[in-house]
C-alpha cells in the first residue's frame, strides 16, 4: 500500500502535478519517462480520420459489428469436456455402485495341533460366529 502511494507520488510529481524532492530521480520514473517517449511516437504515426473519411469509417464499423461472429468448435474443448464427463461418470459409479459382498469363511472343517499335551476343539454358535480353542491338559486354556 505504501509503495502504491509513493508510486502515485512520483507519477505526479513527473506530471507536473506536484511537488518533486530535488534529485529524486528513480528507476520508476525514467520508467514513466520511456512510455511516455513511447505513446508520443505511436501519436505521430496514428493516421487521422478527416471529417469526409468519418462516414466511410463508420459504416466499416457498423458492418463489422452487425456481422455475426463465426461458430467455431475446437476439437480440444470438445475432447475436454467429454473427457471430465467420463471422469464424473465414473466418479459416480465407483460412489453409488454397490460393493461386493464380504467373504465369510466360518466353516471350520478340521482342526489339530502339535502341541505337547494339548488339544483343539472348535464350536459354532447361533450367530454362525464358530471359536476355535486349544486346551492344555494342565487345566489352562491357550
């Protein structure tokens, strides 16, 4: 914000408009002077329209504009937005499709163990959750 107004300062100052601190002579401002060399010469080679050529330049202008713009459909904008159409398509499929079910594997066919001294017994329950459990012969559960 500070360097904006100090900008603005120096831009009138070189204007003309105010006050300039003797030797106050930056980079902005030789900046400001090289534009304005630039637009003076860009002024000089500017044709000027006479007041006989006026009605001719505006009816090139009038046409110009009541002439409709050309349509034209860019192979690019079009493979885009089909392209971001098949992102979404299968964005919304991957969320609402429903997922396979889970496996479930608890049918316990055979169980044994190489333990010392222990055995292994099994049992499902009616909630079709089946526990497996080894069983020393000391008297405590593994």
């Amino acid at each position: 914000m500070f360097e904006k107004k100090k900008r603005m300062r120096q831009a009138a100052a070189f204007d003309g408009q105010g006050a300039s601190p003797a030797g106050d002579d930056t980079p902005y401002q030789a900046e400001l002077a090289r534009m304005r060399r630039g637009a003076q010469w860009a002024a000089k080679e500017t044709p000027v329209i006479s007041d006989g050529q006026f009605g001719a330049f505006m009816a090139g202008i009038n046409a110009a504009i009541a002439e409709p713009a050309p349509r034209r459909y860019p192979l690019w904008t079009t493979v885009s937005i089909a392209a971001a159409a098949l992102v979404i398509v299968i964005a919304l499929l991957s969320i609402l499709y429903p997922s396979p079910e889970g496996v479930k594997a608890n049918t316990v066919e055979s169980v044994s163990t190489d333990l010392n001294n222990a055995t292994v017994d099994w049992y499902d329950s009616k909630d079709g959750v089946t526990t497996v459990w080894v069983k020393t012969h000391g008297g405590n559960d593994l």
